[in-house]
C-alpha cells in the first residue's frame, strides 16, 4: 500500500467520510504536509474497499443523490495501526521550487528578484494568517487527547510559517542593501 492509501485510513478512522469530504480535507486541513488530486482519492477508496480495509454505505440526500459514506473495517484498523507504529523513514529532501529558482537567481534582474520575495512573503503571511485564526480555535490547556495530533501538527506549521517569514523579511533587507 502506499502512503495515500494510509492517510485515507486514518482520515476515515477520524470519521466517516465521502469521497468528496476526503477531497475537501486533502485540499485544506492536510495540504500543508500531504496533498493528493481527486482522482488519486477515488481510485485509492475502490482499492481499499476491494482489499477489505474499508467499507461504504449508500446513502440517498435529495431525491436522487447517492453518495458513499465510508468507514474503516476492523481489518483497515489494524492495517492503520501497524502503520502508524513503524519506524519513520530518513528525512525527505524538499521540492521546493521557490528554492530552486533562488539557486538560478542569477539570471533575474535585483528587481524581479525582489518582487519573487515580496510575492512569497505575501503568501506565507497568508497562510499564516488562516493556520494562526485555526490555532485560536484551540485552548492549548483543554486540548482533547483525539485531537492532540491536529492541535501540534498546526503549532508546527505556525511555527514554520513563522521562521520562513522571518527569513524572508531578512533577505529583502538584504537584497535592499545590495541595491543601495
């Protein structure tokens, strides 16, 4: 299985979700540490029901609406819970394409250069705006043990907009310098 097939699992395990709650969670709650496209969701959904690990049930909304509620089966539990107590893999090397044009950066002008920061600065601020208003939502004190992974998983992504930020507000100083 692979590591979408996982996330799934434990996504379902968290609540009984449709293919397109699924979708919407990959492209918000999730998105700053795994992302997957509608069409990976639904074909990983047809392969867990066939090898066991989940189960649907057809549930009618409207007049004619069908959707597919999904939940875990006893076996998709255990398959989730043998994951989740193997040893982590090595450190992944980021892709990071900001990054790898900065390495090129040689071929932009001091100006565009600079315009790539500012526009980046703008999105971490953004980012960082919608994943510190989340973080309020929670009373670090009374924060419940089912959702303890969501509450550090958000503190850590805070805490790395904030140092991204920090750095880039440093090299615009720097780059301003450069220009003077």
């Amino acid at each position: 299985m692979n590591t979408l097939s996982y996330a799934i699992l434990g996504l379902i395990d968290k609540d009984q979700l449709t293919g397109y709650d699924l979708t919407k969670i990959f492209n918000d709650c999730v998105a700053d540490f795994w992302s997957a496209k509608q069409s990976q969701i639904y074909t990983e959904l047809k392969k867990l029901v066939a090898e066991e690990l989940i189960e649907f049930k057809v549930v009618i909304q409207g007049e004619v609406l069908e959707k597919k509620i999904y939940s875990l089966t006893p076996k998709g539990k255990e398959t989730l819970l043998s994951w989740m107590s193997e040893e982590e893999p090595p450190l992944p090397q980021s892709k990071d394409i900001f990054k790898l044009r900065l390495y090129f950066s040689e071929n932009l002008s001091p100006k565009q250069l600079q315009e790539k920061f500012e526009n980046r600065s703008k999105a971490v601020f953004a980012l960082l705006l919608r994943y510190q208003t989340k973080l309020n939502e929670y009373c670090p004190e009374t924060v419940a043990s089912q959702s303890a992974g969501d509450y550090l998983l958000l503190k850590g992504a805070v805490t790395s907009l904030e140092s991204q930020l920090r750095w880039l507000e440093e090299s615009l100083d720097f780059l301003n310098k450069l220009r003077k």
